[in-house]
C-alpha cells in the first residue's frame, strides 16, 4: 500500500482543482479510498452542493487513478466522488462469497455503505466495465439515490453464446486460477509484466507522464493480496462472462431514471448490447465515441469529458 501511495501522488501532482483525499470507513469497518474533488474557487465541497455531485466507478483491476485525464475537467461546475471499490486499489481487501449473486450484493452493499458514510442523498452514477455493472445493480436496488445513470463500456449486459468444447476445455484450467494471479507471480518482474502485455496503458498516458507512473501505477493497485478480483470471479464464467447478465434485470431501473451507454467505437465490448438495452428498456440511449477503445476516458479524454459534462447538465 506504500508503493500505492507513492504511485497516487505522482498521478494527482498535475491536478488543478480542489482535491480531497481520505479513507472513507464503512460500518463492517473496511475502508473505501474516496477523492472529493470541487472547483479551485470552492473552498469546501459542501458550498459546490447546488448541483448533483457525480460519482465515478472504475473497472476491473483498476482504481481512482486512471480517471486523471477526467477529474479536473468533470469538477469545474460540480462535486465529483471517485472511489476505489472494495477490494481493489487502495480499498480493504474483505473475502468475497464464492457465490455470484452473494459477491454481486458485497460489492453492492459496500457503495450503498459509502453513499451513507460520505452522506450524499443523491448522485449522478457513472460507472465503467466492471463499475458499470455494479453501478447498474446498485440503481436497481437503491433507485431513489440515483438521478442519471451513466454506463461506460459496461461489463456483460447480454448473455454470450456457448463457445466449443476445445476452448471450455482450456478455459476450465484458467479459471482455476484469480484472473491477475501472473502478475503476483511474476514478483520484481511484475512491472515489467504489465509494460508488456499492457503497453497501451502507458501509451495512453504518454503525454502527462514521460516514465512508467501510470504501469507502476496499476502494477501495484494488483499486486495485493486478491480480493475484488475473487469477487469478479465468483460473478463470472468462462472466459470472463457475467453468469448474471444485467439485460436479464435493466428492466427493473425505473422509467424515471436517464439511462445512457457510452461505447469506444474501437472497443472489444459489442456496442450492439447496448441496443438490446434500449429495446427492452425505454427511455435510455446509447453513443460511440470514435477513435476509442475500452478506455474511452483515456483514449479520446475530451471527447469524453464533454460527452459527460452534457449528461450532467442535462440533471441540472
């Protein structure tokens, strides 16, 4: 966790705006890592309260870190809540049931605890791959604490077709193992690692860090004892799909709630179920954002940010 800290103040030296950075302890007493961030005018978050805050939910093996190129921008006319979910980055690490409705619910259960904790009444959700998935999941079960529901490449709206039996077969020894078990293993070398396998995360990131900040970054946000990522798991099959694929229950947020899926139009998540969403769902609405992957924050940030500004003033 030192080597954590050390990564996340390099990352957030460059930010410009109001930035509070603390433990937020929930009644099981595990921790969620929380950034507040407010305009440079605002003194306090409290006095930046006239608009809907907006909370941001990372994806799988990530953390507050990689929403750098986004914090800035998104906090100039609103109160913005990052965390790191349990389980990952600098959060406890709790054990999570092998079961995946029961996993689901832990990570469900601990956003509802820190929405509490940190005392927001209401919030505009925004939630990217993994974090739009329990981002969904947390609407269906508290919709009256959520205003507008952003999802960002999400994990797993639809069920994905059986794949052949030579590739279950392979995929049964895999999933013996936690999905980022190599880079634990990989020890000293596990920096090295992430470069790479993973050389588009600090190409992404080239222009604000000249060095391995952002991969030295991720390297230790998962190189901790496993946790979230046993959580994901138990909530997956083969091949990393959801056993519970949210189209199965979209239909549950309210009529009342926006709901809108943004999709890196380079990305290897299918935009089409996002389209599957808006048939069985109504009123919600889909966008691609061009020249973009997975990480559609990071690979085209200003694109992004206005994208997401709109949404936002589009509450209030």
């Amino acid at each position: 966790f030192f080597l954590i800290s050390l990564s996340f103040i390099f990352l957030f030296s460059g930010i410009q705006n109001n930035l509070w950075a603390r433990f937020v302890t929930l009644p099981s007493q595990d921790r969620i890592w929380t950034l507040t961030l407010t305009n440079k005018t605002v003194p306090k978050p409290a006095e930046q309260d006239s608009k809907m805050p907006l909370v941001m939910v990372h994806g799988f093996g990530g953390g507050v870190g990689l929403w750098i190129r986004n914090l800035d921008a998104l906090s100039r006319s609103r109160t913005v809540y990052a965390f790191d979910l349990l389980g990952f980055g600098r959060s406890s690490r709790p054990s999570f049931p092998s079961d995946a409705a029961k996993a689901e619910e832990h990570f469900v259960n601990s956003i509802e605890q820190w929405r509490q904790s940190v005392g927001l009444e209401n919030m505009i959700l925004l939630g990217h791959s993994l974090g739009g998935y329990l981002a969904t999941s947390y609407a269906i079960q508290h919709p009256s604490r959520v205003s507008h529901l952003i999802l960002v490449d999400p994990w797993e709206l639809v069920k994905r077709p059986s794949p052949p039996r030579w590739v279950k077969a392979i995929v049964s020894v895999v999933s013996l193992f936690n999905p980022l078990a190599v880079i634990r293993a990989a020890g000293p070398w596990g920096p090295g690692l992430v470069n790479r396998f993973r050389p588009d995360f600090k190409r992404k990131f080239e222009d604000l860090f000249d060095d391995d900040t952002m991969t030295q970054y991720i390297y230790h946000c998962n190189a901790q004892p496993p946790s979230g990522e046993v959580g994901f798991r138990a909530m997956s099959e083969s091949l990393g799909w959801a056993k519970r694929p949210m189209l199965q229950r979209i239909h549950l947020l309210p009529s009342s709630m926006p709901l809108t899926i943004l999709y890196g139009a380079q990305s290897w998540v299918d935009s089409s179920s996002g389209d599957k969403v808006v048939q069985v769902r109504s009123p919600a609405r889909t966008k691609l954002i061009n020249d973009a992957s997975h990480h559609v924050y990071a690979d085209q940030p200003e694109k992004f940010n206005r994208v997401i500004e709109n949404l936002c003033n589009s509450v209030n």
